[in-house]
C-alpha cells in the first residue's frame, strides 16, 4: 500500500494539467478552442473524474498516511508540506470531483456556448484542483 499513497500526488494534477494544456490551447488557438466546447468539456471532465476513480480507488482500498511533498515539486518544499491521505480527505475529494463533475454536464446541457464559455471550463477545473490540493495538503482529522 506504500507504493499507492505515492499516487496521490496524482489527484491535484489531473484536473490542474488539462487546465493548463485547455487554457495554453486557448491562448494559441482562440477561435477554433472557442468553437470546440464539447470536446474541451469531455477533457476537462474525463480529468476530473480520473481524480475522482483514484480518489475511490485508495478509499475502497483503504490507502492512507502522510507522506512529504515529491521532488517534483521543489517549489513547495520549502514550506515543509505533506499530503495527509486518510479516508476522510478521500470522501470530500470524491464529493469534491462529482460535484464538479455535474457542474460541467450541466454547462454543457444548459449554458450558451460562447465566449468565454471555455474560460469558464479552465476555471471550473483550476478551482477543482485548489480544492483537492487544499484537502489534501491540510491534515482534515485535526480539526475534525
């Protein structure tokens, strides 16, 4: 199980990556992103949701601990951070991913694609990313 909580970097990523790559396209491609609003959508929620099937995945498994920020990440080692895994922060990361989840499924029904419709799917999943990282980044069972 030790090999798994070192995935759990993961969770924060999925959504944070197809942001960046949605909002890099956007930034070169305008007009033809702006036009592509169900396959942005599709990404967007296909990375948010794999977040959520691993979140699921170390909750059914029970995978928990705490573990130091990876050296990838060498821009947050010098606040001393950890990512606390427990079944707590996974039960709030998988609520966390199907409500965005259905955010999206219901921009895609009901809002009118236009400008600015793309912005607000990079949006959706930047803020997505904050929250899962603010869930695990923060030792939840200490306040709770």
């Amino acid at each position: 199980m030790e090999d798994y909580i070192n995935l759990s970097i993961f969770l924060p990523i999925f959504p944070l990556g197809m942001s960046i790559f949605i909002l890099i396209l956007l930034r070169s491609f305008n007009r033809t992103i702006n036009r592509l609003t169900k396959p942005i959508s599709v990404l967007l929620l296909v990375s948010i949701l794999m977040s959520t099937l691993l979140s699921l995945y170390f909750f059914l498994n029970h995978v928990s601990g705490n573990i130091p920020v990876p050296n990838i990440l060498s821009v947050l080692k010098s606040f001393n951070l950890e990512i606390h895994l427990n079944e707590l922060t996974e039960k709030i990361i998988i609520i966390l991913g199907l409500i965005s989840s259905s955010i999206i499924l219901y921009s895609v029904a009901k809002l009118p694609r236009q400008n600015g419709y793309v912005l607000f799917m990079v949006a959706i999943g930047s803020i997505t990313s904050l929250l899962i990282s603010g869930t695990l980044f923060i030792d939840i069972h200490k306040y709770f």
